[in-house]
C-alpha cells in the first residue's frame, strides 16, 4: 500500500513540475483515465518530459485542454492528490468572470460535455452492472430467478435507479460546469420529466413528459445557466436571492415547453430515422457503416471529438432501448489488442515489451490508452493494424445488431454483463474477430522494432 501510495505521490510531482506548477493552472479536473488541465500559460506544459514519468502513459493536446493519462483509477486518486496540494498552498482555479469570458470554440464546448457526463459514469456503470447480473442469472438459471422474484424485482429497481435521476444529474453538472446554481438545473430537469404535464395543454397541444431526452435537458440548462447569469448581473444584490431564482425558472420554464423542448424532440427524431436508416436494417450497408465506425474510432479519440458523440449515446438508449452504437466504437480498442499482442510476440525491445505485457490485460477489459499512446501510436503501422481489427469488430457489432443497456461507459469485454439479452455469444464474436483480424493485420504490416 504503501509503495501505492508513494507510486501516485510521485505522479502527482511530475505533474506539477512540467505544468508549470500550480500558479499556472486554471482548472483542474479528471475524467475516468486522465488528468485534464487547462493552463494559464500554455508554454510551460512538458509534454515530452511528463511522457517519460513512469505511470504516465501519454498526452493529449486537446486545444483549450490538455490531458495526461494515467489510468483508470489512478485518474481520479492523482487530481485528488493534486487539488488538495493546490487547497493548502491557497490557490483557486479560474473565476467564474474568467470562465465566462472565455471565447466560444468548439474545444471548448466538447471538455464541457465531457465534464457534465464523466461524473454520471460510476453510476451508469454500476446500476448497468446490476442489471446485467440480473440479465445473466436469468440466462444461466431461471428457475432459481423464478423462485426469488422479490430479490431480482429488487435488484432490477437498483440497476433502473440511475435512470430516474439521469436527467437531473446531467442538469446539475451542466449548471456547475456554466458556473450557475446546480439546483436550478437540477430543478429544470425535473420540470421536464414532471408527469403531470401529460394533463396540460399550451395553444392546443398536450404537453410530453421526458420529450427531447437528453438534448432537450441539455439545451434547457444551458439556457437556464446563460440567463440566470445575465438576470444576476442586473439584479440589485438585496433581491438576487429571492428573485433571480424564480424569473429564472418561470422563463426557462417557459422557454423550454413553448421551443426547446420541441426543438429537442424533432432532433431526437432525426437522430432515431438515422440510427435505423444505418445501423438497423438488414442491408449489407449497415454492416459497411458499422466497420466504417469501428475502424475510425480512433481517430476521433485522438482529436477528442468523440467527446461530442456522449450526449448521442445517451439519447440512443433513450429512443431505442439499447445503445447500438457504443459497441461499435468500443471495437477500435479491440483491434489494438490484437495489434498490440503481435508486437508483444515479436519485439526484442525488452522496455516496450514490459509495456505491452503491462497495458494489454487493461486493454482487453475495455481501457484502452494505455496501449494506444504507449505502443502502437508511437510505432505507427500497428495503429493502422488496429483500426483495421476495429472495422472487422465493428462490422460483426452491426451485423448481429449488439447494443448495451447503459449509454456509455466501459469497454472491452467488461462490456459482457451490459449487452442486451441473448447477444453475449455475438459479442463475444465480434470481440474476438477485431482480435483476429488486428493480430493478423499488424503481422501484415510489420513494424519498426525500436533500438533499446
């Protein structure tokens, strides 16, 4: 525990070194694998330095952002370690007058959609976890689920539990991230889901619980943040407290039934023709989308778009279910397994050997970034090898139309439990297959085995 301990310690002082220290740094958070800092001054970030600190498995320059990946876990353990040094040396992150004063950029809009649903993936994949053991104990032994009703009706009301409160959860931390009153989105959200709206009619037309999903929680909170900012500047502060939290909800409120919500849900419709259009016929075209997806993932991953694609995957569910879509994607970490095992057998490199024998059993249960950034980005071809694993992987994800209970999270194979009912052997096939076809495809390719 100790040599653990020690180990994150010394994460956290390598970090603080080639950022500049803290005086730099303007925020500070984590997502599941990496440290995200924004700095004040860009140039005093090491990026080549910090890649060679043992524990750290690469960086990301991701615009307004960058990104040091050190681990599932140790993510969260290193920014703890990290905030609590900035509390007792007494400084504060960025102000919230800075933050909005921030100009628009699309990098900026992507860090902020990551930072409101990163914090909702504990959940998701614990009350996924859930339902996906209930989901197996009634494939492996029905009689005995049959027999204990009570228990598995109890166990499927924990796994649900996340999906009451989702939306609610995503209004907070979107007003948080804004740098308004998380309440208020919190409250927002549930204006939206309200049941009783199915009794109200506005102009003539009923109202819809829940409709616009998730994009609608989101487009209202961000506007219910925006405005709540703007009335509090101009609110006399004796007033603030009592008045801009009502004007704030009553005009959302307003805003959000009588525009956005309706905006949100023929989006919503769009996105769920076009999901069926491409990923749920029978056609042979959705099996070319779905390797187009799995082979290209990657690539987003790198530039950090695919950052924008979380709230899709959440409305996904939401329209069909199942995210369809998730699984796909996760095959490009697949095919870098199969990648990256070649170059294990192969590699007389005894330092990247260790490497690989280190991040593929991660790799196999679904965090790939280690095996990305560490091995088979740096060599080059074998990332191409992956890719190509991924497309294979991806193209059985579509073919056998596999989609997972929860709308993100995990990957890999810890993405067994969470695969809709009866499609773990399909699954299991597409995993396997990008394992394959990577392997096969870096043997093709070959690489350049670094000098010692």
């Amino acid at each position: 525990m100790a040599n653990k301990i020690e180990h994150l310690e010394l994460i956290a002082d390598a970090i603080e070194h080639h950022i500049g220290g803290f005086g730099n740094v303007a925020t500070l958070t984590n997502c599941m694998t990496r440290v995200r800092v924004v700095l004040r001054d860009r140039s005093l970030f090491n990026a080549e330095a910090l890649r060679k600190v043992d524990g750290v498995k690469g960086t990301v320059d991701a615009g307004e952002q960058f990104q040091i990946i050190v681990g599932a876990g140790t993510a969260s353990k290193v920014t703890g370690i990290l905030t609590k040094r900035m509390n007792r040396a007494g400084i504060a992150p960025a102000a919230a007058d800075d933050a909005e004063r921030k100009p628009f950029s699309i990098r900026r809009c992507l860090n902020i959609l990551a930072a409101i649903f990163v914090p909702t993936i504990p959940a998701l994949i614990g009350c996924g976890l859930i339902l996906g053991l209930v989901n197996v104990c009634r494939l492996i032994g029905p009689e005995f689920v049959a027999s204990h009703q009570d228990l598995f009706a109890l166990l499927t009301v924990m796994g649900k539990a996340v999906f009451t409160v989702l939306a609610v959860m995503i209004g907070m931390n979107t007003a948080k991230e804004l740098q308004a009153s998380p309440a208020i989105g919190a409250v927002m959200a549930a204006v939206l889901a309200a049941p009783d709206l199915a009794n109200i009619k506005l102009f003539g037309s009923a109202l819809t619980p829940g409709g616009g999903g998730i994009f609608a929680v989101l487009l209202v909170c961000v506007f219910a943040a925006k405005f709540e900012l703007w009335f509090r500047r101009y609110c006399k502060e004796s007033l603030d407290l009592i008045l801009t939290p009502m004007v704030t909800i009553l005009v959302s409120s307003l805003a959000a039934l009588l525009i956005l919500q309706p905006l949100a849900h023929a989006v919503n419709q769009w996105l769920g023709d076009l999901v069926a259009l491409s990923l749920l016929n029978n056609s042979a075209g959705s099996v070319v989308v779905g390797a187009l997806l799995g082979g290209g993932f990657l690539f987003l991953l790198l530039t950090g778009l695919h950052q924008g694609l979380i709230p899709i995957h959440a409305q996904i569910l939401d329209t069909f279910g199942l995210n369809y879509l998730f699984p796909i994607l996760a095959m490009g970490g697949m095919g870098q397994v199969g990648a990256a095992a070649y170059v294990y057998l192969k590699t007389k490199n005894s330092r990247l050997k260790k490497t690989i024998s280190g991040a593929l059993p991660v790799g196999i249960i679904g965090v790939g970034e280690p095996l990305l950034f560490g091995v088979s980005l740096p060599l080059g071809k074998p990332f191409i090898a992956g890719c190509i694993g991924g497309a294979a992987g991806g193209a059985v994800i579509a073919a056998c139309k596999v989609g997972i209970i929860i709308p993100f999270g995990t990957a890999g194979l810890s993405l067994l439990p969470l695969v809709g009912a009866g499609q773990i052997l399909p699954f299991l096939l597409a995993v396997v297959s990008a394992w394959v076809v990577g392997f096969v495809a870096a043997m093709i390719l070959g690489f350049t085995d670094p000098q010692e």
